[in-house]
C-alpha cells in the first residue's frame, strides 16, 4: 500500500517534534513532513499532495486560518485538522465554516487525533479515487465519440473477384465512378482474393460464383472463416435461384444476377460498406468500454485494498 503523507504546520517546536514522532509510531507506513509557519507549509505543498494535514490556529505571521483559505484554493481536496486551544469554540466553528474537515483541542489526545486523521486520509483517498473515475469515465467518452466521429469519413476498400477479365475490369471502373472515394482492388482466382484478405481487411467483397478451381461458395466459407465479419456479395447467373439460396445460406451478405445492374450493386454495396462500418465501430466500442470497465475496477479496487490494510492492522 502506498504510504499516505500527512504535513503538520506549528510554531511550537516541541510538539512539531513530538505529535510526528507519535504518529509515526501510531500509523504504520505514515510519512510525516513539518512546517514551522504558515508561509514554509504553502513551499511544501506547492511541492507536494498531502493526504492530510494538520496545522495550529494560532501562529504568527500567516495563522491557521489563513493558511486553511490558501490551502482550500491551491489544494481544495485536501482534508485539514485545525489544532484549536481548549474551550475555542468560536475558532473551531469558523474554522469548519472555511473548509477545516475537523478540528483537534489542545491538550491533545493522541487516540482521537489518530482516529481524526485515519478518518481524514481515508476520505481523501476516496475523494481522489472518484476523481480517477471521473477522469476515466471522460477518457472512455472521448474514446467513444471519436470512434463515433471516425463513421463514413474512412475511404472504404472493396475486392472484385470474377475470372471474367473483361467484368474485372469494368466492373471496378463502375464502382469508382459512382462511389466516391472507394478504392477497388481484384482479383482473378479465390487463390489470389484470399491473398488479398490475408493482408487487407475489405469493407465489402463481391465474388462470382462460378470459376474455375475453387468456386465462390467455397471461397465463401473460406471468406467467413477468416474474416467472419467481411460482407461478401455473390454474383450469381440470371436465375440460378438455388445458388442464390445457398450462398446467403452460407453467410453472404447479398447476392448480384447477371446481367449486373450498376445501381443495384452500388445500392447494395452501399448497404454492405455501412453495416461493415457499424459492426466495427461496435466493437471498438465494446474494447473501448472493457478498458474503461478494467481502469474503474482497479480504481475502485485500490481504496478497498487499502481499507482492509488497515483493518488487518487494527487501525482505526
């Protein structure tokens, strides 16, 4: 467990030497620093976040209260005992008034002091946890509208499979013309399309059915084996309906009769490249929410951790 720091500001020698020496035999782990005035205690915590501290109302130069309304402005989550005379009640109530999380009476009894800091570390902890949450909780929201925003601006990249050179090449050609933007790469064989997929990730593919060597169907299968969330468009021959059934069967996302129509197969294109988008970008959300999910669990789990610590210690 980490140490927690605690800062103790008096112009009372003796005690900034004795109440340190105190806790750190009271709470184990403890790390004690010590400000002889208001002014020295403002140097330390420009240098560092205490977990609490504890300073004297009555001090020369810069007073306790004072130094409470410097504090609250630079360091506003820090918890703050005030040391208060016996019987100041007026002091102890403005103190509470400025922001003092507590205040101690002089003569001072050590078990309530301890048991009024223990109090004041573990709210500060948890003060600070839910500010980590916080943080995390808007990182995971940026992350996810950025995935939001990334929809329909990224160019979409389809492959053209078909032995037929001569649809190889108008088809593309077609493609590009009414599709803004869309990169078109092609293929001559299922050989040759499935290495493609294996270095590039399409938004859509559209395959011929027939061809020699391995088939579309069988390409298909390979297809949803290895990029299962790939939208692939079959082209089928005028009135081969049983082929068309088995191909959306097998996982296709469409399927495309000859003679192809131009504004059917960008129509339906269109419609593959956008559900390809959307089902990415779902699961980029759902990683993107798992590390959020992971970061707040070991935020809220830290605090826990270190209460059962204490507990095991027989702190307060």
């Amino acid at each position: 467990m980490t140490a927690s720091h605690v800062l103790i500001v008096d112009d009372d020698l003796a005690l900034l030497e004795a109440l340190p020496e105190a806790l750190r035999l009271r709470m184990g782990g403890v790390a004690v620093d010590t400000a002889d005035s208001g002014a020295a205690a403002l140097e330390r915590i420009a240098a560092r976040d205490y977990d609490a501290i504890v300073a004297d109302i009555k001090m020369p130069g810069m007073d306790g209260l004072e130094l409470l309304a410097e504090i609250r402005g630079r360091r506003p989550d820090t918890p703050i005992l005030m040391i208060t005379g016996h019987g100041e009640h007026a002091l102890a109530i403005q103190a509470l008034r400025g922001g003092a999380y507590d205040f101690i009476q002089k003569p001072i009894d050590r078990d309530d002091f301890v048991a009024a800091l223990h109090r004041a570390i573990l709210a500060h902890t948890l003060s600070r946890r839910v500010k980590d949450r916080q943080a995390a909780l808007e990182r995971c929201a940026s992350e996810l509208e950025q995935i939001a925003a990334k929809l329909g601006r990224e160019q979409a990249c389809v492959l053209v499979v078909d032995d037929d050179l001569a649809l190889l090449q108008a088809l593309p050609e077609a493609l590009r013309l009414r599709m803004g933007g869309v990169t078109v790469d092609t293929a001559d064989s299922a050989a040759a399309a499935l290495d493609r997929i294996a270095a590039r990730d399409y938004d859509a593919i559209v395959t011929d059915i027939k061809m020699p060597g391995m088939d579309g169907l069988a390409l298909l299968a390979e297809i949803r084996a290895r990029r299962p969330d790939t939208p692939t468009l079959m082209i089928t021959g005028h009135g081969e309906h049983a082929l068309a059934i088995q191909a959306l069967r097998g996982g296709a996302y469409d399927f495309i009769q000859k003679p192809i129509d131009r504004d059917d197969v960008v129509a339906s294109l269109h419609r593959a490249i956008l559900a390809h988008a959307l089902s990415r970008r779902v699961k980029d959300r759902q990683l993107a929410l798992e590390r959020c999910a992971s970061e707040l669990e070991r935020i809220v789990e830290k605090p826990v951790r270190e209460l059962r610590a204490m507990l095991a210690r027989g702190e307060p």
